[in-house]
C-alpha cells in the first residue's frame, strides 16, 4: 500500500542533491562519512550526473521552467519493513515500474529509509520531456490527472493493498521544498527544521525545541497563526519567519506528532533492549558467584577434614571423600550443574547477538551495493558544496510555452 504526490521541480541538481545528502548535520555526517542517503538507487541513464545534465540541458534547449517532476512515493510499515534488505529493493523496484507506467520518459529512483516517520519512501525524478512526442510531460503531472489511479493499478497489479478510499496527500517537506527558491530563506528554514525532527531528542516539544536551537531556529505558538518559526536571514540579518502551516503540514503542531511518537516508541525500544542485556550480565555474574561460594565451601570443607585428621593423628590414606563419604559428591555435582547452566545460557546469548550481528551485516552489505551507485555523485559533478551554488549561477528559465516541432 502506498501514496503518491508530485512537484514540479525547476532544479534537478538542487532537487536530486537533497536527495542524496540531505542538509545540515545530515549532510555533514554523509560528507564526512562520504555516504549518500540512498539505502537503493536505479536510473534510466548510466549515472547520477548524466541524469541531472540531461535533465538541464532538455530543460535549457526546449526553454522550459520544470527541469522534471519529483514524485514522492510512501509505504505502509505494516507492509514494508525498512529493516529488511528485501523489501527496501523492493519498495525501489515499485518506483522503477511506476516511473515506467506515468510517461516515456528517464527517471531516477532513490529509496529512502531514514524517513522521521519510520517507512520506506523513493523519491521518483522524471526528466520534463517525453521522449515519444519530444514534449514536455503532461500525463501524471498532478495527484487528480492520473497519477493516483496509476499508481493503484501498479498496487494491485503487483499483489500490494490499495487504499480503499485514496485521498490527496499532503506533501511531506522532500516534496514541498521545492516549491521554494533553491538556497532561499524559506527552503533553509524548512531544511533546519526538517533536520531537528530527525534529531532522536524529539520525543516531544521540549526535545524538538532543543533541537531547534542547536541549528538557529526558535519556535513560537501563538492563537491566530499556530506554530511560527523564526531565524535570522543572512541577506539583510533581520530575524525573518514563517508560518509551520506555510512551510510544511508536518511541520504544524499536529503533524509533528506522529514524528514525536515514532522518536519515542524507538527510544523505548532502546533502553528495553539495554536493559535485557544488563539482565543478562547480571544473571552470569550470579552464576560466577554461585560458582565461587561452592568453591570456597568446597575448600573449607577439606581443609576442616584435613585439620582434623591431623589433631586425630590418622595416618591412613583417604580416597578424597569426607568421613560420610557423600558430602563432597554433593558440592561437585551441584558445582557442575550450575556451570552448566551457565553455560547453555552464555550460549543462547551469544546464538541471540551472534543472529542479530549476522542481520544486521547482511543488511548493511545490502545497502552498500545500492549506494556504489549514488556515491559517484561524491566529488563529481554534484559534490556536497557546490550544488547550491550552481542553481545561483544559472541563468533564470523561462515558463513553458507553445512547442514547435
């Protein structure tokens, strides 16, 4: 089950850039780290770079304002599990078949699994020009003008649930973002709070606010206009700001919420599994120590026999048992039987980690071959400082007009 939405997009560097890296704190750890966000990647042309000067120069030759459309498809956890490396290479293939399904045209799929909601999503980028009328894209361009029913026929086609009663979707800020002027006050401050509420200290407002802070940006609520935020411009200094509503609706009071709920349902799922391992370490302390009472009891045990034997004079040899001639048994076997114990539960703990390890090797070896793809973009054409100075320096588009020929 999944939705969809689409944006017009007037910069495909800009557009796809976001995509792989992100902003902010996000983009600076993919930078350092030089990673991509892509946990899966496909493309009609043979690379990322190729694909964004193509999308420019169609663009560029044919005077129109769209470089292409970004489509934002979104899955139902309850369907796809962003853990599982099969269903992430999955959810990008139903991106490819639905680029595929709207218009003759290239595309560029790039599957996400960071999202602050918790699902698998792909970003679908289709180049404005259909390669059969060498036009720019009218089929799909809009959620009533096709694009929904496409996408539900692909749903049922491929054997996934379709919603009974499909509704538009609000855009999600990766969609809405691009609405505004690349490097603009509006998109920057989009992009600053987007980048809190992926922080995991926004379990709630107070986490978020936090957040917010570190990157520059204060919230303020009033009753007329809601959730405002506000942060300094860097063209005039003034402190400039903008409605949640205006930006992005999960952006409002109501549409954090759930990013709220999904931070701190992790966070408790977190510290439950630290504490079952403290439990654990714990439990094999315990047995170390049972262990080591029977030991010294053990000890003792002789040492009294030996003393009084001594004081008794006995020069006969012992067999190694005490005067009954069981106590001893006794010690060793319930020694024994609780080093056993041990054990078996060292080693159910360590079967536990060791599958759990093998998990998540599998899915990290699964996503690295998906972002080989994506990482030529690192240091090329579309290198993390200069995509947003290039959309400065070029030159305005114009709207699309009448095509001839």
């Amino acid at each position: 089950m999944s939705t969809v939405n689409v944006q017009a997009s007037t910069s495909a560097r800009d557009a796809i850039t976001y995509a792989l890296v992100g902003k902010g704190k996000q983009r600076e750890q993919h930078e350092k780290d030089r990673t991509t966000r892509a946990a899966a990647l496909s493309s009609s042309v043979s690379s990322v770079e190729d694909f964004i000067a193509r999308a420019e120069q169609l663009a560029h030759a044919h005077h129109r304002r769209n470089e292409l459309y970004t489509y934002t498809q979104n899955f139902s956890p309850d369907e796809f599990d962003l853990n599982n490396p099969d269903h992430v290479l999955r959810v990008n293939m139903l991106g490819v078949l639905l680029a595929k399904r709207m218009n003759s045209a290239d595309y560029l799929v790039v599957t996400h699994v960071d999202s602050a909601g918790g699902h698998l999503h792909n970003h679908i980028y289709v180049i404005n020009h259909d390669q059969l009328t060498g036009k720019a894209l009218k089929r799909c361009t809009s959620w009533t003008h096709g694009l929904h029913q496409v996408n539900d026929e692909l749903m049922r086609a491929e054997g996934c649930e379709v919603l009974p009663s499909p509704e538009a979707p609000k855009p999600d800020w990766d969609l809405r973002r691009q609405a505004f002027k690349p490097g603009g006050f509006e998109q920057t401050l989009g992009d600053k709070v987007a980048d809190a509420l992926m922080d995991p200290r926004s379990v709630d407002r107070d986490g978020f606010e936090e957040a917010l802070a570190e990157r520059g940006v204060t919230l303020a609520e009033t009753e007329r206009d809601g959730w405002t935020y506000k942060m300094r411009r860097t063209d005039n200094n003034k402190l400039g700001r903008k409605k949640a509503s205006g930006l992005c609706d999960e952006f409002t009071a109501s549409g954090v919420q759930p990013i709220f709920d999904y931070h701190r349902a992790n966070a408790e799922r977190i510290n439950h599994e630290r504490a079952e391992e403290l439990a654990g370490a714990a439990v094999e302390f315990a047995d170390v120590e049972s262990l080591d009472v029977e030991a010294r009891r053990h000890r003792a045990a002789v040492d009294q026999a030996d003393h009084g034997s001594e004081r008794a004079g006995a020069v006969r040899e012992g067999d190694g048992r005490s005067p009954d001639g069981q106590a001893d048994r006794v010690d060793l076997a319930a020694a024994r039987a609780a080093l056993e114990a041990a054990a078996r539960r060292r080693d159910e703990e360590q079967d536990r980690r060791d599958r759990k390890d093998a998990r998540r090797r599998r899915i990290a070896a699964e996503q690295q071959r998906s972002r080989e793809t994506a990482r030529r973009v690192v240091g090329a054409q579309v290198r993390l400082g200069c995509a947003l100075d290039d959309g400065e320096d070029r030159e305005a588009a114009r709207d699309d007009g009448p095509e001839f020929g």
